[in-house]
C-alpha cells in the first residue's frame, strides 16, 4: 500500500475502501481476525496475524506549531486525528474515549514472556482468557499495542508527526519494532508498571508493590534485569517515546498535566499521640488534611526519606480512611499489619512522611486514560495513558541511553544522547563502539549549568522525540525542563524521565534528569522493565 500522506487530510474514500476490501479478504483466509491461544503451548500463536488483520490504514497526525509561530503547548490534530475526542477518566467516571476501539490505538492487558531473542511471547489477555492475572500469579504484565508506523513532516513554522497501523511509503517502524535480524516484532509490549524485587531479586511487573529503589540506576538495571533472559531490560527511549507521542496524539498538547502526576505532593507530619497495635497513625487534623485517600506513607523515626529510620515502623503503608479523634487530631487509617507510634517527646518523634504510589494505583479507573480521584489535586496521583501506570512519584532512568556531559569552555557545555540498540551490550560506565549518538539536548552556560531549563520545541532523531532551544515555562513549549551539569560535573551519565514526587512543574512527559552518574541511588529513583531492549535502527 502506498498513498502520498501530504496529499490526503483523511485516509477515506477509494484507498479506505481498498483497505476494507483487502481486511475483508485476509479475514476470510485465515484465522488472523480472532486470536487463537494454544493451550498445550501456553500462549497466543497468531498475535502477528491478528494484528495485521485489523490494519485499518488510516493515518493519525498531530502537529506542533514550532515556538517561532506558537509558544503555546497545544497542538492540531490532523489526518484522521482530526476531530476524536477524548476525557480522562476516573475510577467512577468513564470519560468519552473516540480512540477506544481504534485498531492504532489498541492497548491490552496480558501476561507476556521475552525470548532471549527478543520475540514477545504473549501466554495470557484480560478478557479473552482465564490465565491473565495483575498480580504475578502469571508473570508478568504488559501493555500490548500494534505495530506500528510513523513519518515526520517539518515545515518552518510546524512540525507534524503520523503514526499509521499500515506501513504507507514514507513511514518507519517505530522504535522498538524491529528485531535484531530485522524483522519486526508481533506485537509491542511495554510494561504496565514500575518495578518492584521479587524475593529472588528479579524485577517485577505486576500490581500491588512497592517501586524499588534497588532497580533505580543504570547498574541495578543491567544487573538485575538479566536474571530475567536477555530478551529484558530495564526502560527504553522506545517505551517513552511511545508516551510522549501518545500523549500529542490523544490530548493535543505536549503539557501531560492535563493529566496530572506525582510531582508535587510532599505531604510530612509528626505523630500527636502514640499508640500500640493499631492500624492507623494519629496527627493534627490540619495535617491531615494534607494526606490524600489513597496516599502511601511510611512511619518511622526519622524525618530523611533516603534513610532507614524513615521507614522503621510502617514502609509504603496505603491509607485507606480517615477517623476524627478529637478536636484537634485525626487518624490515617492505614493497610497492612498492627503498629506502635510513640508519643512526641523532646526530640523522639514518628514521622508520616508521603512516598511514591505502589502499584496498581491507577487499577479501577474506568479507561485507558485518567486518574484515581477526579475530586483530588491531579498532582498529587499517578495517571494512566493508553493502560500504562505512570507518574508514580519517582524518576524512571532508561537502560538503553547514556549521556556524555561534555564541558566545551569555562562557560559553555553541552550534553549528548547516545544509544545502544542491544541492551545487552549496555554499559555502566563508557560510550563504547556499540552505542550510536542520537543527538543533543539543548546547550548549558556556566549560569544554566545544574539548573533546570524548560525547552521549547522538538525534534525527531531515529524516533525518539528530543527537546529543542530553552527559554520556555511551565505553560509554554513543552513545559517540562531538563537538568545537567556538564560545565561543573562532566562525564558519563544516566537518563531518567518524568519527574519525582516533589519536582513540581518542570516535572513531566518531556523531563530529562541528565545529572547523575549510572550507579547513582536514591530513594525516589525507580525503574521499569521493557521488552524492547533488543532492537535494529
């Protein structure tokens, strides 16, 4: 199939009829339309099939004005984009969702396997089998969407990027797609969650734990995310790439708060009144009206969160309610097992500190898309887009980029992406001859270096969105920024994305952390595993 896109607002008409026709055809010869599970095999034998047999052909656009013509945010949807609408939705209210039953925009719960050669091996679906399980009983849970196609068109006043299920001539896979050898992958997995440790140490993907900070740099993510095969990893540039892409196309803008985030929710209180064996923690009522339903907390002795002691009582504990003492004190009733808080004395206190969400937050909101509670600050709660749990309070470095922070003067630096397209060949501490260089981020000074700058425009290198040009806010261009320090702290670094849990509004979709070293550990640095590590440019 072919069709000059520049041509065209709409794929309809005689080249949707064809596409119809031809949909129609493949659906008759073979069994590709309905998926078929060999349970002998364990798995889904006609995942490539079916998704080739719902090809539609249509063509979505979304196009960024460039901050010469716009510094606003939003952006146009065009092609066959034009016109969908969609709400977030809660977990009470099912917002409009015009792209639910799109075939491009198709994003399925399973369980799913990687080979060491990187295939997807997909063993169970929600909803068309009794197998898939959110919790780990069946592996691990992906996000699974159709291959997929994109172009870019740039004009000097706009740039458009198409994403198509059809491969029409001009477009290229999407990162991730392609295997190793060159072929493309059956279907795109991305991981629902961030990662917690199994009791094997192994990363996670499955609902109801805590993020750990032992799979948060560079390090944990080559070590710990090969005990599960070389076909994993942790995240990619291509996972993230498809958020942010997904996130213009649907909502027409590249400003994710109107979604919302974890970014800036740092709620800490002390313990009023001690108590033993009970399930709750006691602090001023005004305080507690600083924690949210929801709201995971730890309980301890000390007020760091990077420490210990911070955790010494209660670890990541749920609140689950609310109960009036008295006049002047509330309790956060919380999950989990009986504790002891001791009454304030001196300088011997408990400390109730907000952390980052566990897992499967974002589980009863009723769409692909949306947030916990509509009533509450959007961030102040993780969000969900395109079925992916996102924005749980802590950075996600990716396994696949390292960054070169270069000092060119005693003024001037810059910081450089480059990538490895076999995240087995990633590495802890060098650019080495199997990475490839993507690009660069906008450039620091001695003033800008270590401090944040919000950018302005984008830029497409080997698919993977890049910021271009500084300058902007929280409210124009991207409005997100990026972080390095290559003018007083040169060297090799990590790439972490999004944002924590008290970042505030530089925090985002297109937030770029370039600072740390890749065995940098923190307590609000997390991870996510991919399936996408084994790649081809």
């Amino acid at each position: 199939m072919t069709v000059d896109t520049k041509k065209v607002v709409r794929v309809d008409g005689l080249a949707r009829a064809i596409t119809a026709s031809l949909n129609a055809t493949i659906g008759k010869a073979d069994t590709g339309r309905a998926l078929t599970r060999d349970d002998a095999k364990g798995e889904y034998t006609n995942i490539a099939e079916y998704w080739k047999a719902h090809r539609t052909g249509a063509v979505y656009g979304v196009q960024k004005p460039k901050w010469a013509a716009s510094n606003s945010p939003a952006c146009v949807k065009t092609r066959d984009n034009t016109g969908l609408v969609i709400e977030k939705s809660t977990n009470t209210t099912a917002g409009r969702d015009d792209y639910r039953a799109l075939n491009a925009f198709q994003c399925m719960n399973v369980n799913a396997t990687v080979g060491d050669d990187g295939k997807p091996h997909v063993t169970a679906i929600e909803g068309y089998d009794q197998h898939y399980d959110q919790y780990g009983r069946n592996g691990l849970v992906w996000i699974m969407t159709p291959p997929l196609y994109y172009a870019v068109r740039e004009t000097s006043t706009s740039l458009e990027i198409l994403i198509s299920d059809s491969k029409w001539t001009g477009f290229s896979p999407m990162p991730g797609l392609l295997l190793p050898d060159g072929t493309e992958r059956a279907c795109m997995l991305h991981a629902k969650y961030m990662a917690g440790l199994d009791a094997n140490g192994k990363p996670t993907s499955w609902s109801g734990i805590q993020p750990s900070r032992d799979f948060g740099c560079q390090n944990d993510y080559i070590d710990r995310a090969a005990k599960l095969g070389k076909g994993y990893s942790g995240l990619v540039s291509a996972d993230v790439a498809y958020i942010q892409i997904m996130l213009m196309m649907k909502y027409g803008t590249t400003n994710s708060d109107v979604l919302g985030g974890m970014f800036q929710h740092t709620m800490q209180a002390t313990v009023t009144k001690g108590e033993s064996n009970a399930h709750r923690v006691i602090v001023s009522t005004t305080d507690a009206a600083g924690f949210d339903i929801d709201n995971c907390v730890n309980v301890g002795t000390d007020g760091e969160r990077n420490n210990t002691g911070n955790h010494s009582v209660a670890e990541c504990r749920r609140i689950i309610g609310k109960t009036a003492i008295d006049a002047t004190n509330t309790a956060l009733d919380l999950d989990g097992d009986a504790i002891t808080t001791i009454n304030p004395t001196g300088n011997l206190k408990d400390y109730v500190s907000v952390m980052p969400y566990r897992t499967g937050a974002t589980d009863r909101i009723l769409g692909t898309d949306g947030i916990p509670h509509g009533e509450l600050n959007i961030l102040h709660q993780p969000i969900k887009l395109q079925n992916i749990e996102l924005f749980c309070g802590m950075y996600e470095g990716e396994q696949d980029t390292l960054i070169k922070a270069v000092k060119d003067s005693d003024t001037a630096g810059h910081c450089e992406l480059w990538k490895t397209y076999d995240t087995t060949k990633a590495n802890k501490t060098a650019i080495t001859a199997d990475y490839t260089r993507i690009g660069d981020f906008p450039a620091f000074t001695d003033k800008t270096s270590n401090q944040w700058q919000y950018c302005q425009d984008l830029s497409i290198a080997a698919g993977i969105p890049l910021p271009v040009g500084t300058g902007a806010s929280s409210a124009t261009g991207l409005c997100d920024a990026i972080g390095g320090d290559p003018v007083k702290q040169p060297g090799i670094k990590m790439h972490r994305r999004f944002g924590i849990l008290w970042d505030g509004a530089h925090a985002g979709a297109f937030c770029s952390n370039l600072g740390y070293v890749p065995a940098d550990r923190w307590w609000a640095c997390g991870g996510r595993l991919s399936a996408l590590g084994r790649s081809k440019a």
